[in-house]
C-alpha cells in the first residue's frame, strides 16, 4: 500500500466514513485533538506514578571499598547485620494504594487504546490523517514537555 491523498476515507468505524473535503479536514482536527490527548495522558500517568513510589527499604549495608573477596563477603546483607539509616517509613494507607493502582490501570488501558486506535488512522494510508497524527503528537510533546519538568 502506498499512501495517499485522497479526501475519502474510513477511519477506524464503519460510519465514520469520510467524503468530501469538508469531511476531511474534520476529521484530521478530531485525530490531531486525540493525539495531543495521547501526549498529555501519558505526563498525568507519570505525574500520578510519583505520589504512588515504593517506599525504600529503611536499612542500608554497609560500604565496603575493599577489594578482595572477604570484604565483600563480610558486607554482604545476608553476612551483616543491617543497620537502620533512619525512622522507618509510614505505610500508605491500603485503601488509597489501591485507589491510586486502579486509576493507573484505567488510564494505562485507555492509553494503549487509544494508542492503537491512533496507530489504525495511520493505517488507512491517508496522508493528512498521518500528517494530523504527526503533528499532534509533536505539539502534545511540545505542551507536555514542560509540564513534565515540574512533576
């Protein structure tokens, strides 16, 4: 298949059936607003991910600097007694966990969905789908970009 610029098309649905110039450009706004939706979706996934980090473990090993083979025995964790490095950290509360995973596989579904619902209009070999789809997805980045530096 080669791609085209034909102002018909289908695009993903039977009923969205494109034809006509009017049609067209519709529908190249409607793919162009899904991409940059795409974009933003996965910088709120992250933004979420970071209230929602493992706790790290309140013990440490100890450094070892030596380089023959006892010493790294000897600082092993199983070898060693481990030290607290500080107070423990309070659990989360199980209920918000929970809460919080079940958001994340809901947005990470709708994400891959939409991922390949996008890649399926870039399927139909239309040049201003793809065209719409290429430049939503650079100014979703763009408009995203900078959100992610704050998180």
């Amino acid at each position: 298949m080669t791609f085209g610029v034909s102002s018909s098309v289908t695009l993903l649905f039977d009923f969205w059936d494109v034809h006509g110039p009017a049609g067209m450009v519709l529908s190249v706004v409607v793919v162009f607003l899904l991409t940059v939706f795409f974009e933003l979706l996965k910088v709120w996934r992250v933004w979420l991910g970071n209230g929602s980090k493992l706790p790290q473990s309140p013990y440490a090993a100890p450094q070892s600097f030596g380089s023959d083979s006892n010493s790294v025995l000897e600082s092993s964790p199983s070898e060693s007694s481990l030290t607290p490095i500080g107070s423990p950290l309070p659990t989360p509360n199980t209920r918000n966990s929970w809460l919080l995973h079940g958001i994340q596989a809901v947005l990470h579904m709708l994400q891959v969905s939409l991922g390949y619902m996008l890649m399926l209009c870039v399927m139909s070999y239309n040049t201003w789908i793809f065209l719409g789809v290429i430049v939503g997805s650079a100014l979703g980045y763009f408009i995203s970009f900078p959100l992610l530096s704050h998180i």
